[in-house]
C-alpha cells in the first residue's frame, strides 16, 4: 500500500480485539513517529509505551468517554504522546512543542495504519489525572494518546469537505485563480 492509499484509508477505531501486538512492532512504529520534522530538529516528543491492564483502563476513564475507556482496555497498547516544553522552540511567542508533537503522532498512526493496525487520537482527557498514572514530571506536557491494536470493528470511511469548502486562493475567500 503507498502512502496516498494509507493517508486516504485511515479512520479512528474505537473497538479493538485483544489480539497481541509484538512490541517490537510498536517500537518501530514509534521509530517513524520520530521521524517527522520539528521545529530547529528539537524532538521534543516523548512516547509511554503502555500495556498494563490497570493503566491503560485509568487511562481510558481519564478520557470521560466510555467508548474510549473500554478501547483502552481491550486494545494490547496504549501510547501517550507528551512533549518536553524546554526542548521545543518559541519564536514570536509561539511555542511549538504542540505542532511538533502533532506531526509525530501523525506519522505514527500512518505507520500503525501501513502495518495493519488501528489507532484513535485521543485529545480530550484529564492532564492531571494522566501524569498521575504515568508518573509523568510537571514540566512535561502531555498532549494525546491513542489505543494501538487490530481493528475490532469495520468503520466507515469518514466523509471530507470538498476542496472548494476548505481552499482559496492567493486571499481568502478567494476562490480560484485566473
């Protein structure tokens, strides 16, 4: 599968079988996560690679969504995403650590989706209550996670806006070139 085939086939799953995954697997699905570019090649990104049953179930209850608590559970792994602030740049105000982090969690799920594998980006959750958990030092952010197994369900394929509704052109609002 090429990487267009990948990139147009991934969708969030959220029911898992509790087939295992060999971890060598997930680590280098994590090796092409840091693989993506950062600003200054800073890599501020840090990977908790998670496969304890109680871990992973306070994790998914951190999330406040049932649906993504009982994918947690099943699912082999759980990977947080975190982020060292000070290894991350600023420039105008602007702290990169989030967009960096975003673009290895990226490349991560692709990598996951190429090797046969599901994956759901988790955002919304309890920070406190996950660095808890974790054991994760105050100076680190912690930005997403994502159950990682074999897909347990057969999603549908998510709809996309067409490109007339998300692209302009030269300006915005403007809406080709001539």
């Amino acid at each position: 599968m090429d990487i267009f085939d990948i990139i147009k086939k991934r969708v969030s799953v959220r029911a898992y079988k509790k087939d295992p995954i060999d971890i060598d697997t997930v680590r280098r699905l994590i090796e092409y996560a840091c693989m993506a570019p950062s600003w200054g090649n800073k890599q501020c990104w840090r990977f908790i690679i998670v496969d304890s049953n109680v871990e992973k179930n306070l994790l998914g209850k951190a999330s406040g969504q049932p649906i993504i608590a009982q994918a947690c559970i099943d699912a082999p792994y759980v990977v947080a995403l975190c982020a060292n602030t000070k290894e991350s740049g600023v420039k105008n105000g602007v702290e990169y650590y989030a967009f960096d982090s975003a673009l290895a969690m990226e490349n991560l799920v692709l990598a996951a989706e190429a090797e046969g594998l599901a994956t759901c980006i988790v955002g919304w959750f309890d920070e406190k209550v996950v660095k808890g958990i974790l054991n994760i030092p105050k100076d680190i952010k912690v930005l997403a996670f994502t159950p990682l197994g074999f897909s347990g369900e057969i999603p549908k394929p998510s709809t996309r806006k067409k490109l007339e509704q998300v692209v302009y052109y030269n300006s915005w609002g403007k809406e080709e070139i001539k």
